[in-house]
C-alpha cells in the first residue's frame, strides 16, 4: 500500500479485502482523522504519533491484520468505538485501553488476546461511558475479579465474555450493572452459585450462563427478572427443583435448561403463553405432563427427552398449533400416542423413541404435510 495514501484527508473508507496485498498497514493510514473502516491485511502501528486524538470510530473488524495491540492505542483520547473483531491478534490486552474515556463499544471478539488476572476488566472502568463490550472468543485465561463490578452502570447492550477460559465464582458485583440487558458468560469454567445480585439487573433481557460449572438451587430470585426473554443455564450443575415463581416470568421466550440436576417441572411453567422455546432433556426430572401443556400457544420447540417423566401424553398436545419439534424419548411414557397428535398442523419433527407406549400409530398423522422425521424406535406396539 502506498504511502501516499495517507494524503486522501477526506477518506471515510477504504476496503482492499479480497486481494492478494500483504506485508503491514500503511502507517500514514492513520494521519487520515476522517477514516471510519479500513479492511486489509497487515498490523497495527506501534509508534503513538500515528493515532488520532480527535479519531471517534475505527473499525477494523474481520480482516487478517495481526501482531499485537499496542498501548499507543490509547493516544485516540476521543474513540467513542474500538472495533478490532475477527482479525489474529495475538498477546496482552493493553490496560491503557482504560485510558479512552470517552469509549462507548468495545468489540475485540474472535482474536487470540489474553489479559493476565483479567486486568483489562478493571481498567476498563475507567470508561464510564462504556456501553457495550464483547471480547468473546479469545483464550483471557484468568479469574473473575470483583472489579467487575466496578464497570459502568451505562453498560446496556452488551456484556460478553463466553468461550474465554474464566474461571472462578460470579462476583456479587455484577449487581451493580443494573442496566445491562444482555450478560452472556457461557463456555467458561465459572463455579459456585448464581450470585443474588444477579437477579438486581432488572433491565436483563438475555442471560447465557450455559456450559459452566455452576451449582447450588436454580435462583429463584431469576424470577424478578420481569424484562428477560432468554435464559440458558444448560450444561451446569444446578439441583433441586425449579421454583413455582417461574410461572411469573411473562416476557419469557426462550428457556434453557438441558444437562442439570433439577428434579421437576412447575404446573405455573405451561401458564407462559408466550414461550417459543423450551429445552429441559437429558437430567432428572420427574413427573407427568398436564393438560395444560397445551396452553403453550406460541411453542415451536419442545425438548424433555432423557428424563423420567411418566403419565400418557396428554390429548391438549392438537393446541400446540405452532409446534416444531417434539422430543419426548427416553422417558417414562406410556399410554397410546394420542389422536390429537395430527391436529399439530406445524409440526416437523416428533421423537417419542424409547418409551413404554402402546397400540396402533395414529391413522390422523397423515394430516402432518410438514412432518419429516417420525420416531417411534423401541417402543411397544399393539396391532391393527
């Protein structure tokens, strides 16, 4: 890339994706204080001369640029957005990134960086402005600190930090973003319970605790979260029975459950009329389901495979007009499958494999013009 190019003082954006350039971005790149998107190949300047103070948005996400990011970064005094996803960078995070105060988001997602004792989330409270941060995707290696809590309370869109080798326990602190809507911690090597103060962010709409090692009781102060839509606390450790107050959730869409010790399923849970998705396989849980299974208008999918649930699937099933998928198998079932079975108009999928069902298929699932996949393996049947 020439260097001439650092004379176009009016460019907003460049993009040279796609090509075969290489060697380093062209330092004199960054003399040019209008440029918002810059996508090549190469590294980032080291030297402090070549970064903008009155720069307030670099994005550089999804390219090959590569080394390390240096703490001259931090001479931008004015970035409101720092976007360096999807590239190879590889080494420390700067703490000097505490520096920018003015910054807002903050996405370094899908890198190789790491941050020795998790320093980067103590200076970042420095950025009291700070809105949004993802660093996902990236081996950070180290232990939750409690200067969690110390972010901004600004701090609303997003809060990611799945798939980054934390360990340790959820400090009390996260309480104190009380106006993060999206807290996704999954993939990690988190321990001990769900810390109380979680259940203080009540603007929380999403929150991803999944494939952890989380235990103690399912927090039943979740229920207090009057906003969330999503909740996924799969591939945990968490026993007991899931609380009746769950039932109070209205604005729950999306619950996930799969993989834990929880041993039944609240009657209040069929009142949420509005869930689209709900997926509680492969654990303990016990019980039957009711008739009021079917009060489930908006389903679409519906997973309790692998459990204990015994009773006869109940003829309520033909309301679940917007289901998908149904996963019953490896239960306790018994009875006949239903005849109301083909009133599901919607419905794809059905796996009622491995249950201790009887009599003929119902001639009524000729009416499922969408259905393609139809398990009944290992189960007894009568005849015509």
């Amino acid at each position: 890339m020439p260097k001439e190019i650092g004379n176009l003082h009016k460019l907003e954006k460049l993009y040279l994706q796609f090509n075969e350039l290489s060697g380093s971005i062209a330092e004199e790149l960054f003399n040019i204080s209008t440029l918002r998107r810059c996508s090549n190949k190469g590294s980032l300047p080291s030297a402090s001369s070549y970064w903008q103070t009155n720069q307030h948005f670099l994005n550089l996400g999804d390219n090959n640029i590569d080394g390390v990011i240096h703490s001259s970064i931090s001479n931008s005094l004015n970035l409101k957005e720092l976007h360096l996803n999807g590239n190879k960078f590889s080494g420390p995070l700067p703490n000097s990134l505490g520096n920018l105060r003015h910054l807002e988001r903050l996405r370094l997602f899908e890198n190789n960086l790491s941050s020795p004792h998790l320093c980067i989330l103590t200076s970042l409270a420095n950025c009291t402005s700070l809105k949004e941060i993802v660093i996902s995707d990236n081996p950070l290696n180290g232990v939750l600190p409690d200067s969690i809590g110390n972010l901004s309370t600004s701090l609303v869109l997003l809060f990611n930090l799945e798939e980054t080798e934390i360990r340790g326990e959820i400090t009390l602190g996260i309480g104190n973003l009380i106006n993060a809507n999206t807290l996704s911690l999954f993939g990690n090597d988190l321990t001990g319970s769900v810390p109380r103060t979680l259940c203080d962010l009540q603007s929380l709409q999403v929150l991803w605790l999944d494939q952890n090692n989380l235990t103690g009781p399912f927090p039943e102060c979740l229920c207090k979260l009057t906003e969330s839509g999503w909740v996924d606390l799969s591939y945990n450790q968490i026993s007991g029975p899931i609380p009746y107050c769950i039932g109070n959730t209205a604005s729950l869409r999306n619950i996930y459950l799969k993989s834990n010790r929880l041993t039944n399923i609240p009657t209040s849970l069929w009142s949420l009329k509005d869930l689209v998705k709900l997926d509680f396989s492969n654990k303990s849980l016990v019980g039957s389901l009711p008739p009021d299974f079917g009060n489930l208008n908006a389903i679409t999918v519906v997973d309790l495979s692998r459990n204990h649930l015994s009773g006869s699937i109940p003829t309520m099933v033909r309301d679940l007009q917007k289901l998908i998928y149904l996963s019953l198998a490896f239960n306790e079932l018994h009875g006949s499958i239903p005849e109301s079975l083909g009133k599901m108009i919607s419905l794809e999928s059905a796996d009622l494999s491995s249950n201790i069902l009887s009599v003929m298929i119902p001639k009524s699932l000729e009416a499922l013009r969408y259905m393609k996949d139809f398990n009944v393996s290992f189960v007894k049947f009568g005849r015509n």
